[in-house]
C-alpha cells in the first residue's frame, strides 16, 4: 500500500512537471500584429522658382510710323524791310525704324497771306532725320532737322519763285492715355534763298499726330 502511494506521487509530479507553463524566457517572441513600417520616402523638392516675367516698358511706345495734321502761323521775313504774317497747315510723317530714338522726317507746309493787297501763297516740302526724347509715359519730346524746296507766289521782281529751305526746331507730342492719338506743338526756323538773300523766319504749329 506504501508501495502504491510512492508511485502515484511520483506520477502526479512528472505531470505536473509536463503540463507546467513555459517560463517567460523561453517563450518565442510573438509576431507583431502591425506592419513592418516602410522606408520614409524622400521629401519633395520645392519646385525651383520660375524668373520672374514681368512686363518690359520701353521708353517709347512700340509705334513705328507717325502722322501729323494741323494749323500752322508763318512769319515770312522777306527782306530787312518786308515781313508778312501768314496762315496755314502743316502736314509731316516721321518713320522710325523698330520704334528706336532716330526717325526719318518729312514735312510739309502751306501757307496763305497778303502783300499790297495781293495774296501770297508759300510753299515748302522738306526731309530729313528726327530724335526723340522720352519725358515720360504720356509726353514725348523730339527735335529735328529738315532741308528741302520751297517756293512763293506771286512772282516778284526780285528774282524766282522757287529757292533752297531748310528748318530746324524741335516739339512737344502729348498723349491723354497710351493708344494711337496724340497732341502736338510745335516751333521751327525756317530758311530760305528767295531774291538772292537769306531769310530766317519763324512758325508755330500745333495739330493732332496719329501712331501706327
């Protein structure tokens, strides 16, 4: 009887032994329920700024032709002793090659007065080269420099109708707001060979200028 509860002790012990639980240690780690975490990706480089474009603003408008109307005042200096008034039109057109500072000039210029109770007629068509000068958006000023014929009626006794001119004086274009229509004043001295002397004679002229 001893003999038996020996043995059922030691049986009890060898599964008490089996079924004891694994020690902590010995346990294998258990698999993480979350995903492994990816490489973090690089960061995006801001997109290099681009230049800036802003607009370019020249000192002239980008208009290559010019033409101009308008009244006209003329002091005909004909001799020492003789000086008439007269009035008429001025007609010019300027052309500048790719809108630059230097144009080509030409000009026109007709003038009705009196003298002894006779009308007179004068007469000029010139050419030459024009510069101008940018004051700012809406004004624009410019000198020139012309030569050309000239002739005046009637016919005296003083010598030809027809003689040798040439002007030179500058103006003053004026333009209320950008577009293709501007103001313009104007002064010159005109130069003439009428009666085998010189004249120098001054006019005035002020009109509209239209752009293209």
């Amino acid at each position: 009887m001893k003999t038996k509860q020996i043995l059922w002790g030691a049986i009890l012990v060898l599964m008490a032994g089996t079924w004891a639980p694994a020690r902590a240690g010995d346990a294998a780690p258990a698999a993480s329920s979350e995903p492994a975490a990816l490489p973090a990706a690089p960061a995006a480089q801001p997109a290099a700024a681009e230049p800036s474009r802003g607009g370019v603003f020249g000192v002239f408008e980008h208009y290559t032709v010019q033409v101009y109307a308008g009244y006209s005042f003329f002091q005909f200096h004909e001799l020492s002793t003789l000086t008439q008034d007269s009035n008429g039109f001025n007609f010019g057109m300027v052309y500048y090659p790719a809108a630059g500072r230097f144009g080509g000039d030409g000009e026109m210029m007709v003038e009705w007065g009196t003298q002894g109770g006779r009308n007179t007629h004068f007469v000029a068509g010139m050419g030459g080269l024009r510069c101008r000068f940018g004051v700012t958006r809406g004004a624009e000023w410019w000198i020139h420099g012309l030569a050309g014929h000239s002739n005046f009626l009637p016919q005296t006794i003083y010598g030809p109708q027809g003689a040798f001119a040439y002007e030179a004086g500058g103006g003053l274009d004026i333009s209320p707001r950008r577009g293709h229509l501007a103001y313009r004043i104007q002064a010159d001295a005109v130069g003439t060979n009428f009666f085998g002397t010189y004249q120098y004679s001054p006019k005035v002229s002020a009109g509209i200028v239209l752009k293209f």
